[in-house]
C-alpha cells in the first residue's frame, strides 16, 4: 500500500499551498465580514488551470485525477472553506456532470468557458420541501417545440447569485412516477429565472447560497443533460462524486483547526505555564489530529477509487460522514482550547466553528450517508 503522493501532486499542493497563503488569506477574513463573492480569487484560480481540472484536456482543461482536486479542495479550504465549496461545486458537480454526461455540443459550449472561469458553474437539486427526499422535488418540466419550460422554486443553490449557469433538476409535469427527474443545462440569463434570496447563513459567508425561481423559463431543448428521466441517476452519481470534495473540504479546515489550537495552546499561559504542557490540552490535540488524519485517509482513498475506475459510492459516503463529523468535532475542541477568546471574533476559529456546522448538512446530512453506506452492507 502506498501513502506517499507522486511529484506532479505534491508539486500541485505546495503551488495551491503558496497560492492560499500569499492571495487567499490576505483577504478571506474581509470576504467573510463583508459577505462578498471571491470572483477576484476564482479568476486567479482559473489563471493557475485549477478551474479546469475536471474538464477534459479537448475543452481546454487540465482533467486531473481526483485526488490532486482533493488535494486542491483541501489547502483551498484551509484558508477558505467559502471558497473551497464554490470551487467544489463548480468543479465536481457542474464541470464534472457535464464531462460526465453532456453531449459534444454541450461540452465545447460549457467546458472551455468553464476552465477559464468565464462560466461559473452550480448544482440545483434541493427545494424547500425536497432536501433528503430530493426526488420529491416539485419543479416541473414541458416540451414546447425546440424549448423546454421550467417552472418551480429551487432552493439551497451554492454561488446561485453568482453562477452563470445551473445543473438544474425537475421532473415532467405529468410524471406519474415521483422518482424520475430529469436534468437541464440552465443559463442564468435564461428567460423566466430569477434570483429571488440569498441565505442569510450561519456561516460560509462569502458563498451565496440563493434561491431560484423559474416563471415559465425558456431553455433550448438541446440543453437537457442525459435523456429525460435520467436525471435521479445524474444526480446521485454526480453527488457521490462530488462528496468526495466536501470530506476534503472538511479535511482543509479541520487542519487549520489543529493548526489553530497548537500555535494558541503554545502560546498562552496559565498557572505560570503554557497551556500546551497540561495533559488535558495534549489529549485534545492528539485525539484531534487522530481523527483528522482517519479523515484524510478515508478521502484520499474514495478518491483513489474513483480514479482506478472502480466502485466508490459507500467509499466517499464514509469519507463524507466521518471527515465532516470530526472537522465539527475539532472545530469544538479548537474553540475549547482557546477559551474565551474563541468565542471572539477576534480569532479565526469563531469563523471555522462556524463554517464547519454546514459539513455535515449540505451535499446529503450525515442521516443520508448512513443510509447510503448501510444500503451496500445489507443489501
Ligand atoms: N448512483 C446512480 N444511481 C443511483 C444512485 C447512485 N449512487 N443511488 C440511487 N440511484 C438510482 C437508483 O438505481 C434508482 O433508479 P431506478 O429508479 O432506475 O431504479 C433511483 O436512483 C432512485 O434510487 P433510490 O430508490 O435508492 O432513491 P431514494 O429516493 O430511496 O433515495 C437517497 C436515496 C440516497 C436517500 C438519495 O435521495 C439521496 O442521496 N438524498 C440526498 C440528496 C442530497 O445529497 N442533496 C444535496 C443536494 S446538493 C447541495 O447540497 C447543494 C449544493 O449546492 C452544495
């Protein structure tokens, strides 16, 4: 069994690393505060050919193995878990279904836009009353000559305001079978979208999660992805993938966690000591960066699977599950370790603490991944 990266990937983290730490953090905290869309930072992304990565390299990406897009997910995320699930989502869910699933005139209008940033691509599954259940969903669908009309309210759309178009979910108007969805290409400038909310959100503050709703919106018939009722199956494919992503997202920032808790710990001084010194510190610290490394593991090896082509639904539901329950468990015990300055929004763990609570909720709850991992155990 091999642990160790090859050149091209450390080379590829040491780059995203110098990058997060000499773009992103100068400005990531002010982001945050201001609630602004890092669209200055996802152009510098596309620059370095990370928005391309999986985009094949006939439509101007750089199509990488999935775990060098973990890899990118995770010191992203380190700096920035906004940023880290914008680039995420664009990447694994919008760029990915459509390398995946599109056809020839689907892949050369999207993906070469898509690598340079001029498309910023999102994912919109969830309704208000379709989040779990996601095929419950309500938005409905018509052929209307060479068009498709869309009509229903999508809700939870990561970068909504921002994205210039959607991997979008409905299912025909007379579907008598609640499952069968079918999934769309939608631009936003589409006739009959609009953006109707952002979240105002406990965290993740400079990712827009929107609302869209679509009055009679028009899209060309050729933008339908897949064949119609294929979409229940793009979307759980296209999530199984991309949830690989959010345990590396999960990975990126409970690193920065530890690394938090370590330099405060080192730092402060009680009883005439540096915290550090007392056994009760130390045990957090160890039981922290324990379940941190599980975490990296369980996703490199998702990761790994997906790309020797072989299964990997359980694998990146596990990955999932059990990186985003243990970056909210070491997000506590980070804040813990700092006492009350934790709770100030002085320290950046206030913010990761806060971020981390979205982990386990978006891209299928914790409650889903059980569900999927236990299916493949007990079928
Ligand atoms: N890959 C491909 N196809 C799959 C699949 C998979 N992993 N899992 C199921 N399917 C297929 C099944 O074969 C079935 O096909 P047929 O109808 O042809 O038989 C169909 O999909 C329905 O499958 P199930 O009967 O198993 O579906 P279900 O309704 O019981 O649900 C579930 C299964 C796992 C609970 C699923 O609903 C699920 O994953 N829910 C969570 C949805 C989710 O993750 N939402 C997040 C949205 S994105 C987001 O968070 C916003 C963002 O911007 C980040």
């Amino acid at each position: 069994m091999n642990f160790k990266l090859n050149e091209e990937q450390k080379m590829l983290k040491e780059m995203v690393r110098h990058f997060a730490e000499n773009e992103i953090s100068p400005v990531a905290k002010e982001l945050e505060q201001k609630r602004e869309f890092p669209s200055t930072l996802i152009k510098k992304l596309a620059e370095l050919g990370l928005m391309g990565m999986s985009v094949p390299e006939k439509y101007g990406g750089s199509e990488t193995d999935s775990l060098s897009v973990s890899l990118v997910i995770e010191e992203i995320s380190r700096v920035s878990p906004s940023l880290a699930v914008i680039f995420s989502v664009h990447s694994s869910l919008f760029c990915y279904s459509i390398s995946k699933f599109g056809t020839e005139e689907q892949k050369r209008k999207y993906l070469p836009k898509a690598a340079e940033a001029k498309i910023l691509g999102a994912f919109s599954l969830s309704e208000s009353e379709a989040g779990s259940d996601a095929t419950a969903l309500k938005t409905s669908f018509v052929k209307k000559g060479d068009k498709y009309i869309l009509n229903g309210i999508k809700t939870w759309v990561t970068s909504g305001k921002n994205a210039n178009a959607f991997i979008l979910f409905a299912k025909h108007k007379t579907a008598s079978e609640k499952r069968k969805l079918s999934a769309f290409i939608v631009d936003k400038d589409s006739p009959g979208l609009k953006i109707t909310k952002v979240e105002d959100k406990m965290g993740l503050h400079s990712s827009m999660t929107s609302e869209i709703t679509l009055e009679d919106c028009e899209i060309p018939s050729s933008n339908i992805l897949g064949n119609e009722g294929q979409g229940t199956k793009i979307a759980f494919h296209c999530l199984d993938y991309s949830r690989i992503g959010i345990a590396s997202q999960s990975v990126g920032l409970a690193s920065r966690c530890l690394e938090e808790a370590i330099k405060y710990s080192t730092q402060r001084q009680a009883f005439g000591k540096n915290i550090s010194s007392f056994q009760t510190i130390q045990f957090k610290i160890a039981d922290m960066s324990t379940q941190l490394d599980a975490s990296r593991l369980l996703a490199y090896r998702a990761a790994y699977l997906a790309d020797q082509g072989q299964p990997f639904s359980k694998e990146s539901a596990m990955a999932k599950l059990f990186a985003s329950e243990a970056a909210n468990k070491i997000a506590y015990e980070a804040l813990q370790i700092h006492g009350g300055y934790g709770y100030s929004k002085e320290f950046l763990i206030e913010q990761l603490y806060r971020d981390a609570r979205a982990l386990t909720i978006y891209e299928g709850t914790s409650e889903i991944q059980r569900i999927v991992i236990s299916r493949y155990l007990l079928r």
